[in-house]
C-alpha cells in the first residue's frame, strides 16, 4: 500500500472518528479507565459556588492546563479554546508552566482549587503520577475535571479529549515499515522530547507492536528535549554513534524538528526516512521538501475546542461527559496543502 493510498484512508478515518465521537453522546473512543460521570448521579457532585454561579447566568471560569505553553503545539490548542470560548460565552484561558515543571502545574492546580477560581477544568500533564493526586482533589471539591492532549488513566478524571497514544504510535511504525518495502532490515532510531512522561511511553509502546516481526531493529527512545539547540546536538550525538540507520521516527513535535534537521543538514535526505508527529510550520517545510516522508496530526485545535465544549455543556445542560477522539491525520507531500499547519 503507498504513503499517498494510506494517508488518505486514515486522514478519513481520524475525521470519521472525530465526527462519531461528537455526535454521539457518550461514545468515546478512548477508554479512560472511568466511567463517565454526572451530576447527581451518587459519584461526583457538583460544588455549590460553582451551581449558583450557572444560576446566576454568570460567565463560566474554564481553564486549560497544559503541561507547557511555551511549546508550539499550544498555539493552536490555545485558538481552538479561543474559539469555543467566544461562541459559548465562557471565560477561557491556557494556562501551565513554561518548561514542563510537572510540580509547577500541580502548585497552580491546587491554588485555583483552593481559591475556588474555576469552574472547569482540563488538564495535559508532563506526568501522569504527579497529577493523579490533584485530579482527585478537584474532582472530591466538585469542580469537572478532564484530561486532554494526553491521557491521565486511572485517575478521578471525567473524560479524555485527544488522540488514542498507543494507537497512533503503532500506525506510525505499521506505515513506516510498508514505506520502508517488504524485507527492510537496519536500524530506526527513536526520539521522543520526554521519554518519561506517560504520553511519551503510549505512543513508543504502540509504535514498538507495529513495528515488530518486521526485522527492523528499534534504537531508542531518546530524550532530546524541548530546547530546540540542545534537541539538535542530542540527536546528531546519537546518529554519531549509530550504524545501520535506515529511518528515524520522531514521538512529537519537537523531536520531529531536531531529527529531521540533522537528516537535511546532514545530508541524507533521501537515504535515511524520516517520520515523526505534529505539524509545525517547519514540519511542514521538510514534508515539502522531502525530508520527511509523513507526519501524524492530532488535530490540536480541535483538542482544544472540544476541552471547553464538552465542559461547558456537561455545567449547562448536564450532558454526560465521554471521550473525545480528535483522530490521526497522516500528512504527506501530496495532501499537505490540504493540511492545517499547527502553530
């Protein structure tokens, strides 16, 4: 099957899922490990401050935290939060620590809990074990609380918004070894910009399943980083020390971008083939120019969109709250016009 045939067909599918999973309350298509909860229903209750202020009509506080907004990626989370935040006439804002401080992010959690600030919230943690506690905390003072972006399982969390982890970093692997012909052998190294955090080990667990019984040998993964210069040296240290390469795969936005700029600058455009995640606005210069063969999107305005929504309606017209599946995009050079960059 060629990179143009299974682009399309699962650029169609990650739009079929995301369409699903909005239309059809709740039919998520991630597990969560919760049940969904509403109001009322002997579980979860809803703090009082919060229902006199949907009594009072007043604007809805609904915050987004993400694990840090100095990325890219936040760009347009933050727009698709923006933009349901006008059209809902809620109060929005993105909030998070610059540089992925996972003790940071619980700090500014816990003090909107306590100061009874906000009246939803969604959550993208750097790690998973550091949140579980503050999850449960707003969830036990009555304040909705999700994850988005990536998933906080077996926590108290209400839903989850974003992409299946694991599924789309076994799609990754499954369409980079048909990319790479029946019978490839050699090596394919693997970078990741957090090789701790949660999100991080879902996707490369996926992406080790598709890749296996293929005869390719997965090097990595290796932390690179969120510094775009530090990403760059790591990656073109390991490359250093590596033989037999015959594709890198990138688990995120960032290391994408510090992988596939070694690839051009080191001149194996073309002999060593490049995958990786996100679309960026130079992301998407190397798919045009060959460096990269495909990249996955995961729809990040939409995250960010749906975050607010399915807060919103489950505060103002008690919709059960479920999964959204905002789907996996693949991106090539031939649907790249078509494509939303990301940032």
């Amino acid at each position: 099957m060629s990179i143009t045939r299974t682009a399309r067909r699962l650029l169609a599918v990650g739009a079929i899922a995301a369409t699903t999973a909005l239309a059809v309350s709740g039919c998520g298509a991630i597990t969560t490990g919760n049940e969904p909860a509403a109001g009322g229903d002997g579980g979860f209750q809803l703090a009082g401050y919060i229902q006199e202020r949907i009594d009072s009509g007043e604007p809805l506080r609904i915050k987004l935290s993400y694990h840090d907004p100095s990325l890219a990626f936040a760009t347009p989370i933050s727009a698709g939060m923006d933009r349901a935040g006008e059209e809902l006439g809620a109060d929005v804002q993105l909030i998070g620590p610059t540089g992925g401080d996972a003790a940071k992010q619980v700090s500014e959690l816990q003090t909107l809990i306590q100061q009874e600030s906000v009246d939803g919230l969604a959550v993208s943690s750097a790690s998973s074990d550091a949140l579980k506690p503050v999850i449960a905390q707003a969830y036990d003072a009555g304040i909705p609380i999700i994850s988005f972006n990536t998933d906080n399982p077996d926590s108290k969390q209400m839903g989850f918004v974003g992409q299946d982890l694991k599924a789309s970093g076994q799609s990754e692997a499954e369409e980079l070894v048909t990319l790479l012909g029946e019978g490839a052998t050699g090596k394919v190294v693997v970078f990741s910009l957090d090789t701790g955090a949660g999100w991080s080990n879902d996707r490369f667990s996926g992406f080790e399943e598709g890749i296996s019984g293929s005869g390719l040998e997965v090097m990595g993964p290796v932390n690179v980083g969120n510094e775009p210069n530090a990403a760059y040296n790591t990656v073109e240290s390991t490359m250093a020390g590596a033989g037999d390469v015959v594709a890198i795969a990138g688990l995120d936005c960032c290391s994408t971008t510090a992988a596939a700029k070694w690839v051009e600058q080191s001149g194996n455009t073309g002999k060593i083939t490049m995958v990786g995640f996100d679309l960026l606005p130079q992301t998407a210069d190397f798919v045009k120019n060959g460096v990269v063969s495909f990249t996955i999107s995961q729809n990040p305005e939409e995250q960010g969109y749906q975050a607010v929504k399915v807060l919103y309606d489950f505060l103002v017209d008690g919709t059960e709250i479920s999964g959204v599946d905002t789907g996996a995009q693949f991106i090539s050079a031939e649907n790249l016009a078509e494509a939303t960059v990301e940032g």
